[in-house]
C-alpha cells in the first residue's frame, strides 16, 4: 500500500540506525507508523510504501518498507516544516511569517526567486537567499537519499553523491548506474548491477566491465593491495560479470588510454593499478628521491666529538651500530633506522634529538597514532604529534574511495622530520607527508618491518628497503636490558623461526613477564582468560585490567573473538549495577566503567583537557579523536542523550547517542586494533 502524509510526532527513533515509530497524519486519518527513516523530523510530508500489521500490544500499525519526503501539500505543513529546525536561523516564527506574506508563492519563491525573501520582517535579501539555498540543497539531497535507498547506499553517502554530481546525481545515475562505484563508499557492486542488469544494460556493456574492474581493484585495495596482477584481475571480473577475456581486454584498452588504471611490467608480471594508487607511489619515490638528493644543508660537522659530549652529557653510551645510524642521518636527507624491539630506536632518536637542538635545528617528532605519539612523547621527553594532526589533513581521507591526491599540505616548519612506528604508514599518509617537506629537510623513517603492515592500502617501510634507493640502517643486537625481557627474545626468536624460550633455558636475570599457556580447547582458553584479567596478573605485578592489560584476539567472531570475548569480559569485570548507569545500543550495553575504542576517524568532535586541580579549569581543547584511540566510559546522560569518554591521553568528550556507532568495546581487540592503537 501507499500513503502519504505529515509526521505529527515521534514516539520513539534510534539514534544509530534511525529505527522509528512515529504518528502520521494522512488525509483519513491519524495512524501509528514503523520503520528506518533517517533524519525524519516534526512536520516533514512522506510518501510511504508497506503494510498494514497487527501488534500483540499496540495493535494496528503501518510497517514501512520504503518511504520518500515530498513536498508539503498544505500551507500549515509547509509551515511546520520550515520552522522544524532543519533549516539554520528558520524557527518556528521566522516560518510563519514567510508562509503568512507569500502564501501559495512560498515555495515559488523559495526555487526560483529568493531575493524576495529580504522583503520579510526580520530576513536580509543575504539571509533570504542563504535560507533559500539551505532549503533547496536539503530538498535535492532527500531526493537522493530516498533513490539511493533502492541501492543500498546510506545517508551519509547520499553527501557524497550529491557533491560529486550535483542536481542531476538522479538523471546521471539512470543513465548509468555504475558512476555510484566512482563517488560513493562501500557500495554493493552485485545490487547496482542487478539493477543495471534489470534496466536493460548488456551483459557485455562497456561501462558495466569498466566499473566491475574498478570494483575489484577497489576490493584488492581494502586487504591493503595497490595494484593485482593481470591473471588475477582477468579471473576475478570474468567470474564476476560473466563476460569473455576479449571483452575485458577491451575495456582496459580505454580505461588506460583514459588515465583510470596503469599498467605497470614489474618481475616478469604486469600489475594493474588504479591511476590514483599509482599516482601517490610514483609521487612517494619522486619525492624521496629528490629529498634524498638535494643538498644535505642540515649536516654536522665533527660529529664524532659531538656524539661524546652527549653522551657524557646524557649518561647514555652508544653501541657502534648505533653510531652508525647516527652517522647515517647525518650523511643522508632521507635515512631509515629498522629492527626489532629492544634494539636501540629510541636511544638513537633521543641522541639525534639532543644533537640537532644543540645546533638549534628544529625537530619535530611524529608517528601514525595517538597511541604511538603518546608513546613516543614519554620516552623521548619530547612532544610527538599524529601524522593527522602535524599535517593538518582534516577530513581528506573519508570523502569517496579515492582520496585527494592533489590535496594542497601546509609545508612543514621543521629541520629533521622523524616518524616512529613507520610501519603502520600506509600510501595515502606517506603521500602527504613527503609534499609537505622542504628541499633541505632531514626525513628519518624509524620502524619495525616485522609488525603488521599498514591498516591502509601499501606496504611502505618495507617496500622502502626492499628498494635500496634509501640508506638503511638495521638494528640486531638486543640491548642488555632488553635482553633480561622474555617478551623481547621470544619475538625475535619467533622471527628466527625458533620455538619460545624453555624453562631450562631460563636463567635468574630474565624477566617473568612472558608465560604461554598451551590450550585447544575454546572454553578452558575463555575460562583462562577471564581468570587471568579478573584477578590473577594482579598478583604477578598488581596489575590493574583497566590500566595495564589488554586481551588481544585475531577474530570478530567465535566464542574467542572480540564480541564474545568482550561481552563475557564486561560482565565478570564491570557488572550490571543500580549504581552504574548503561545505555542498550543494538543490543550492545554500553555501561559506565566500559574500557572503549574509537573506531573511525572524527576529526570535528570537539575535546578538553582538565587541569591538574579543580581551580585550574580547562587547560587544553581541541578537535578530533581518530580510530584506535583507547577511554573508559565516565558518565552516561540520558537526559541530554550523551555519553562522557575520558581517553588515556586524558582528552574528555561527549558523545551523543547518534554518534555510539564510533565507539566498541575494548576489553577485547582484534590485532589490527591493537596496531592503530
């Protein structure tokens, strides 16, 4: 069935995945509607599409399946919508009087002549025209929003079809469906070509093979691949789209000769990229190489006296290799510091840090995460920021799947760059950096090759050395109070390929802080686990869970993945109480005392700082809280609907409930949640 009319009110919608039950008023009658209507608020007309269902308790309601704002049909509703708050400086007054002096004109005038609204009490001819543009933006994106909804693209996409096609997004994606894989995110290729399929469009259509291979370079780039080999890509667009190799090849014939893909000869394969990926690593290796080229202006001379005298000033004693890559930075504009832990990175950025601010050069220290920044901080005594925050990036990363290549970067006010944690550098955020460096700016790389490569797409530290364009310096002795850990040599002993250190093995100087429990089966690992976080560490170090330990897992899914484990882990370490007050998300509590992770970038949400004493009020704010990041629940306001999170580095924000779908529980984490942090 179809009805149509206003909402009248909103009983009840879920701030995350907009699920509502509201009261609608048709021309008949006033009836109790149901379903996901994102962003529907007070007084907006909908065309409906569902069926009339009979509730055990609330008897007969309308369950919506698909719904569309029209416009209002009566001078009272166009009124309530105006005023509804949708519209920035339009209340419920200001709608009045706009309805009251153009009447049946008012939406004439509000399309076509928006000058005129200067003419209202209280409107400037500006304030009229910006109110105009407001109500004529938000009607052209709802009308995406509800033809999008056929594709299975979201709200918050629905933004980024209409910026990247404008007016006519509706027009251009009839005529070909397959422009939504070029500007939206995360589409479901298989339903837009379903659709495609439906509205004539051949099987062997040029566009339709054009978009299946951008979509399965797409999918390569998520398990962090930057180009697939030709076979690969051939074998998985025929399974795809049901199509032979001779129309595939002519489909990649155009696409390069229209710059979208590149074909690169590489080891005896050719490997297709998209032209955005190949773009930034071409760029990165330019760019590195002419840094590492230009004149080292930074070099010191006597650098062997001055290493001494910071040595004896510091009371640190450099091992020869460490000297060396010292040396190494000194000689080089571009210089890469690798090995495993315990091997001496940080003492060698402390030297060069002390060494350079002698000379009064300026160095700026940074690394890929808040979690390593922080880090970095504390052992350096020197202040690290994200690369995010350093470059000043903003939202660039999240708009559409290809990011801004072109993207103009501040230059960097620096003499020595050094980026710890290298490894967790992906492309995009390398791209960035090296076109903000300066000709004559020292960049040292300072990493891990054995870690996780990058969440993103690329593999740029080791791909780095594996070029040996960049001098590289590799760390392999473990420092003697590195070596007392048994954490440090079991993981290079397992990089060796060697089995963990035996207790024969052992001696009194190695540190308890590594034990490997042997269990298969998944209910006494759980039993284990749990024990271990709710008790038992303590009394190996009076551990405390929510300040020293994290349950690290590889999985989402099973009885020993990250849901499970987080649930269980909730419920033994910080239990349902009178006391304590919790918020149900989707069936995930949210409950004061939860340990959290931000899960996505959000570089708008606003944060503070508090003083050390009450007196001291805020000492610090800011914006931006970026995936990873670790907090513990202090306050849930269901009031005002908002959620207060302290985070470990002491940042305070409130989260309204629409916003819980950027937070997780933390108890538990996957591996690669524990490399962002």
């Amino acid at each position: 069935m179809e009805l149509k009319g206003e909402i009248k009110e909103i009983i009840f919608q879920n701030e995350i995945n907009s699920y509502t039950i509201a009261v609608m008023e048709t021309e008949f009658e006033e009836l109790t509607v149901v379903g996901y209507l994102p962003f529907i608020t007070l007084g907006d007309s909908l065309k409906l599409e569902g069926k009339y269902v009979e509730h055990p308790e609330y008897g007969r309601q309308f369950k919506i399946e698909t719904f569309e704002k029209i416009m209002p049909e009566t001078l009272d509703s166009l009124e309530r919508y105006l005023g509804n708050g949708t519209i920035k400086g339009v209340g419920p007054a200001t709608a009045k009087r706009i309805v009251d002096y153009f009447g049946d004109e008012t939406l004439y005038v509000l399309k076509f002549e928006p000058e005129k609204l200067g003419n209202v009490k209280g409107i400037t001819r500006s304030k009229g025209i910006e109110i105009a543009t407001q109500f004529n933006e938000n009607w052209e994106l709802w009308q995406i929003v509800g033809f999008l909804e056929k594709f299975g693209i979201g709200v918050q996409n629905a933004k980024n079809v209409y910026k990247a096609l404008g007016v006519n997004a509706i027009e251009e994606i009839e005529a070909n469906p397959y422009i939504l894989i070029d500007v939206a995110n995360n589409v479901d290729f298989k339903l837009i070509d379903k659709m495609a399929l439906e509205m004539g469009v051949a099987l062997n259509n040029e566009k339709r093979i054009r978009s299946g291979i951008k979509y399965a370079l797409i999918r390569a780039t998520y398990n962090g691949h930057c180009a697939v080999t030709v076979d690969n890509l051939y074998n998985f667009v025929r399974n795809l789209l049901n199509v032979d190799n001779e129309d595939i090849e002519n489909a990649i014939i155009n696409m390069k000769a229209k710059q979208e893909i590149y074909i690169e000869e590489r080891d005896g394969d050719n490997w297709i990229y998209l032209y955005y990926y190949f773009e930034v690593e071409e760029n990165i290796a330019g760019k590195l190489l002419t840094l590492d080229k230009a004149k080292n202006m930074k070099k010191i001379s006597h650098l062997s006296k001055e290493i001494k005298e910071i040595e004896k000033k510091t009371n640190i004693f450099l091992s020869e290799k460490q000297k060396e890559a010292i040396e190494a930075v000194n000689n080089n504009n571009v210089c890469i510091i690798t090995g495993g832990p315990g091997t001496g990175k940080t003492t060698i950025i402390k030297t060069i840090i002390e060494l350079y601010k002698k000379h009064k050069k300026k160095a700026v220290l940074c690394a890929p995460t808040g979690r390593a920044a922080k880090r970095m901080t504390e052992t350096t005594g020197e202040e690290a920021k994200t690369l995010h925050r350093l470059l000043e990036i903003g939202k660039i990363e999240d708009e559409g799947n290809f990011p801004n290549v072109n993207f103009d970067i501040a230059p960097l006010d620096a003499d020595v760059v050094i980026i710890d944690e290298m490894s967790m550098v992906d492309v995009f955020l390398m791209n960035y950096l090296v076109k903000a460096l300066y000709q004559g700016t020292k960049l040292i790389l300072v990493g891990d090759v054995d870690q996780l490569p990058s969440v993103g797409p690329g593999n740029v530290l080791e791909d780095l050395i594996n070029s040996k364009q960049i001098t590289t310096i590799t760390l392999n002795k473990i420092f003697r109070q590195a070596a007392k850990s048994k954490i440090i040599l079991n993981s290079h002993r397992i990089n060796n390929g060697e089995s963990f250190i035996k207790k024969e093995e052992s001696d009194d100087e190695l540190k308890e802080d590594f034990f490997f429990i042997k269990e298969t089966n998944q209910e006494k690992i759980l039993e284990q686990v749990i024990s271990l976080c709710n008790g038992r560490l303590k009394k190996m170090g009076d551990y405390d869970f929510f300040k020293n330990i994290q349950v690290i897992t590889p999985t989402k899914k099973g009885l020993l993945g990250t849901k499970d484990l987080n649930r269980a882990l909730q419920e033994k370490l910080n239990p349902q109480s009178d006391k304590k007050a919790e918020k149900n998300v989707l069936g995930t509590i949210f409950r004061v005392g939860d340990k959290i992770m931000q899960v996505k970038n959000n570089y708008d949400i606003y944060w503070e700082k508090k003083g050390k004493s009450a007196e001291d009020g805020i000492s610090e704010n800011g914006t931006g809280v970026f995936n990873g990041e670790l907090g513990i629940i202090e306050k849930i306001d269901d009031l005002e609907k908002q959620i207060k999170v302290k985070f470990d580095d002491d940042k305070i924000v409130w989260y309204q409930y629409a916003e819980l779908d950027q937070l997780e529980h933390a108890y538990a984490i996957t591996v690669h949640k524990a490399q962002r942090k």
